[in-house]
C-alpha cells in the first residue's frame, strides 16, 4: 500500500475540481495596480505563509464600506421573484413549455402505474431493449450495445397495447436535450437522454443509457394538457452489467491523508467569517494538484493548493501508505489564492523542484533533495494565473513553463463597469486573461518569450488548460490549449517558433474547452486528442429554435456546437483531425471539467476517466 494508494487518490482529486460525479468511459479577486518591466524580476510582492497569518474575528472588505450578510444567503431577491413569473411563452420560447409537457408526459408513461397513459392510439414504437452486440467483456464487467449501422427503424415495431405491455416498471431518470416542431399543427418532436441504474439484482449491478426520439401530437381536445406520444424510435442503447457488489475504485483519503484536512468540506459561509479579505475566496476550484517524490525516499507525495486565506499543503508519504503534513517546514504554505502546482526537475539536479501559481504570481522554488524549498523566481506580470504546463519546447535540455491565464485585467480590452470579466463575444471570446510562455534560462530563472516565440496570437481566449505532445512527430513538442467560450488553440512547434494551426487541423472545437488530453486513443501510430467541455440539456433545446437565431443567426452554430459536449479527435496522415466524438460515444460527458487516458484494467487501451460537476441535489440519475 504504497504509491499505488496515493495515485489512485490522486487521481480522484486532481480530475474532480468541483466534480460531482466520475465516469469511465472504456476502449473575481482585488488585484494589485499594473506592475511595469519584464515582469520577472523580484518585486516587492510579500507572499503570506501560514506563521505570518492570524485569524481575525470579523469579516473585512478592503475598500467597501457594503456589509455583507451571509445570513442571507439563498434568500429570494426581487429579480429571483421577476425571473419566476417570466412566461417562456410570451417570450416566444413556446419550445420550453412543450419540452414541459413532454417531460410530465414521460413521467406519466413510464414512472406511473394505474394512470391513463398519453399515448396516441395510432402508436408505433421500437423495443426500448433490442438486441445487442458484447463490445466489452473483462473482470465481471460486460458492456452491450446496439448493433454498429443499426438504428431504431431497423428494429421491428410494435403497437401501443405492445409497447405498455413491454414497458419496464420503472425507467430511471430522462433528459429532454433537444425539440423541434413538426409541421404546422403545433405537433413536436423530443431528443431524450434516459438512464437506469439497477442494483436490485443480488450481487448484480446493472446501469443502461439510451437515446430516443420522440414524436408528440398536440390535439386542443386533450382536457390533461399533455401531448400524445405518437411515435418513439430508439437510436442508442447501451448496458452496462458487473457482478459483484464491491465498487471498481473505493475512496480511500480517510486513510492517506490526516484528519485535519478535514475543514475543506466545511460550509463557505464558515470560512467567510473567518478569512482576512472576502475577496480570498475562490468559488471557481482549482487544478491545484500536484505530485512527485519531494524527499527522494522512491514514494509519490502529494502537494495540495488551496483557496485564499487556507495553506497549501505537502503531504509526504510514509511507507505505509499513509501521509504527514511537512507544509510548513518545507517552506510551501502559502495563504494566498493557488490554482495550480507542479513538481518537476527545473535545474536538472535529480530532485523535484516546484512550481506554485498563486493569485498575484508564479513561484519556482529549488528543492535541495530532503523536501526542503527556497524561492528562486517570482514571475511577475501574470495576475490569476489559472493553469500550469511544462516542456522542453525549444530542445535546450531544460524544462520550460507554459501559464494559462483565465481572467483578464478589469480594463482588458478597454472594457470597464459592469461588462468587466465578461466574455464578449460569448460565443468566440478574446478578452480573456494574458497567456505566458516562460523559457528556462537556467538557475531557476526564467524569461517571458510569448510574443518573440510567436504564441501571444490567439492567447487571450479565456484558457483553462493545456497540454504538450509532438502530435506531428517532427521531434518538438507541440502545444494544444483549451479554451472557455469559444476556439480553442493547436500550436506547432517548428524549432522552438509557434503557428495556430487549430482551424487548419479542425480542431478549434468552438465550445467551452476545460481540459485536454493526449493519447493515440485508436492505436494507429498518431496521437490523438480528448477535449472535455460543458454538455447542455438547456442549451441543446434552445439553440436550435428559430426564435435563438434573431439577432445573431451567424453565431447560432456556435451555441449548438457550444451544448453538445467532449469532443475526440482522431489524428490522420493528413496532418488534420477528424472529430469522431458521437460516433465513439464520449461527447455527453455532462459538464466535464477535466479528463485523462489511462489504461485502466491493463488491456492495452486507453481508457478515458471524465470528471464530472457540478453537484445538484438530483437523486437516482446522471447531472446532465
């Protein structure tokens, strides 16, 4: 129980974020004024550790006589009470109110015994379960599906008395995720996402996901007000069987990590009360995870960032699995605001050395080889910095930094007032914070070359993250970054100098871009691309009514593309990317926040591990 522990932990932190689920998926903060110069010498920046901070008993806000009470958190507001009486109807979102009743349509059909159902009389309809092909069969766990080229009119249909006789007694949850109309007889149709999760059956546990499209015929004559389900095709459908009741991965962080990191999970209100500057709070989440053998013993430790006003972490791990926090004799505590972390060898001395971003900076601290860190750099000039990545990129032998930087200046843009921190245009973004590529000049020091290595066009586009791989395999490592609110970047590398070739290879993935990952996915030689993005139930219905493209019918593409979610790149000899993302079945990752390849049960494939948020108070089904 050693490194092996602390990675499966690892894992389970490091992709969660705000996750509220995981799948596996098989085969505004105060900144300080514009500093000048290059931005990398040592200013006068005091960065706060754990021993120089002491917990007031109120609440502060700098430069805002406002009282703030938490006390009425969750209470309705005045715009709350306008929202609610809102009619879609009236605005022209007619859609939503039938997208309604087909939702308590459905609810009636499948959830409800004893009721008359709203089903059409003429009813034709597919088997909900056909037959189905074994894709997938290892260790208890079998996955089915759906014939490849079959679709549900290829499947013998049945009549209504049929169909309600065929009817499971109960269908798990139902998504509505798309609805159009159908003629001018106010008839409709409905794209739904349904799921079960079955663990009724002894030591047997049973999940299924299924794609219908659902026809609705609305007659004034219906006193209910529900539609009628006239035609129900089945598109997709998956079963997921394991037997045996012990879960594929068990959360074992009470038993690695000690039990005051507890607090984390203590309500915001709490730490609110507590904290110096409101302003230190961080409701966003973190990518700050990192971890690497700090004392050179051959174990995995843990470094952990955390929201302003709480010290970061570094927990070193024991031989037996478990972990003690050396955070504040190893000199990393620091209170403020970190978003992300790396361990990585920066002087090539053998050991790790690290790298923090915190809210104001970048901080690259030597490691002397026993876990203890002095500061070397403080890379100024890049405020809330939010991702960190690390590459050889100019082949020197040495390891150089890339910063993603989600939020720009408040006058970025010459934007000010209340449309600050707002991306315009929504849809395609480049407003957002100030991406950096940093090289490695040696001894720990590093030199701002964004703009000289041709990289500063196209990095301004609100980035979440990025990832290096030679996806060309012209032996330099080329670089993908993942964006918020439109295009994402692909950057060749030719000898150390960057071209955005994103539209060239087709994969801009105009969406809302969260993470990317690497991999040859397919195994044909090529490297291939995983893209996490947010998946929209909402935003699959409305951005395919008529009455969404009114004012800006250009950019309507753009928002459905923006709904549909992940997305997989294949590469090619072409030297270009073919988007196989529904066809694979990983584009409905709910709303994806990070993602990985890892071949999971040591079959050779590449698995795709999806983290999921955030959380509702949904039961019994998938947030989608």
């Amino acid at each position: 129980m050693k490194q092996p522990i602390l990675k499966i932990f690892m894992l389970g932190l490091g992709l969660a974020g705000l996750a509220g689920t995981v799948w596996v998926i098989t085969s505004m903060i105060k900144e300080d004024p514009d500093r000048s110069g290059s931005g990398l010498a040592r200013g006068p920046f005091k960065t706060r550790r754990a021993k120089d901070y002491q917990r007031p008993t109120q609440v502060a806000v700098d430069g805002d006589s406002t009282s703030i009470d938490f006390s009425s958190v969750g209470a309705k507001t005045a715009a709350d009470l306008q929202l609610e009486n809102l009619d879609p109807g009236k605005a022209g979102w007619d859609t939503e109110l039938q997208s309604d009743s087909a939702a308590r349509a459905l609810t009636l059909i499948f959830d409800k015994d004893g009721v008359d159902k709203p089903i059409a009389e003429d009813f034709r309809g597919t088997p909900l379960r056909p037959d189905l092909v074994e894709i997938y069969s290892s260790d208890g766990i079998q996955v089915r599906r759906l014939q490849v080229g079959q679709s549900g009119d290829e499947v013998h249909a049945f009549d209504k008395v049929t169909f309600l006789k065929a009817l499971p007694k109960q269908h798990g949850t139902r998504k509505i995720i798309r609805i159009s109309r159908k003629g001018n007889e106010g008839n409709f149709s409905t794209r739904v996402i349904a799921s079960t999760h079955d663990e009724s059956i002894e030591e047997e546990w049973h999940q299924t996901t299924s794609v219908w499209d659902c026809n609705w015929e609305v007659s004034a004559l219906e006193s209910d007000g529900l539609p009628r389900l006239k035609r129900l095709t089945l598109l997709s459908h998956e079963e997921v069987t394991r037997t045996g009741k012990k879960p594929l991965f068990e959360d074992i962080a009470g038993n690695v990590l000690p039990e005051e990191i507890g607090p984390h999970d203590s309500p915001v209100t709490h730490w609110a009360r507590s904290l110096t500057k409101i302003d230190d709070i961080d409701f966003f989440g973190h990518h700050g995870i990192a971890i690497g053998d700090a004392n050179g013993d051959g174990l995995d430790d843990l470094y952990v960032c955390d929201c302003g006003g709480l010290p970061n972490r570094l927990y070193l791990q024991n031989p037996e699995g478990t972990t003690r926090d050396i955070s504040a004799q190893a000199g990393v505590d620091w209170l403020e605001s970190s978003t992300a972390a790396l361990f990585l060898d920066l002087d090539n001395d053998g050991d790790q050395d690290l790298v923090v971003a915190t809210v104001a900076l970048v901080l690259v601290l030597e490691n002397d080889g026993k876990a203890n860190f002095s500061r070397r750099s403080e890379i100024l000039g890049i405020s809330n910095p939010h991702s960190l990545s690390a590459a050889d990129y100019d082949s020197d032998g040495d390891l150089d930094l890339f910063v993603c930087n989600y939020l720009a200046n408040s006058a970025a843009g010459g934007v000010s007032g209340s449309m600050a921190g707002v991306p315009l245009p929504f849809n395609d973004a480049e407003n957002g914070g100030r991406n950096a590529l940093l090289r490695n000049d040696g001894r720990l020091q590093f030199s701002d070359v964004t703009s000289t290595a041709g990289i500063a066009t196209g990095s301004d586009r609100w980035s979440f993250a990025a990832s290096w791989e030679d996806y060309d395999n012209d032996g330099d490592q080329d670089l993908y970054v993942a964006n918020d609110f439109g295009r994402n970047n692909l950057f060749r590398n030719d000898a150390g100098r960057f071209t955005d070739v994103a539209a060239a290879a087709g994969v801009e993935d105009i969406s809302s871009g969260m993470s990317v990952a690497w991999s040859d996915a397919n195994r044909d030689g090529r490297m291939d691309v995983y893209v996490s993005n947010m998946f929209s139930s909402a935003g699959g219905r409305v951005a395919f009514q008529r009455q969404f493209g009114k004012g800006n019918p250009g950019a309507t593409a753009d928002f459905q593309r923006m709904a549909r979610g992940n997305t997989l790149f294949l590469g090619s000899d072409r030297g270009k990317f073919d988007d196989v993302s529904e066809s694979a079945g990983v584009n409905v990752g709910l709303w994806a926040w990070s993602s990985q390849f890892a071949d999971l049960n040591n079959d050779g494939w590449q698995d795709l591990v999806v983290a999921n948020g955030y959380l509702t108070n949904q039961v019994g089904g998938p947030d989608l």
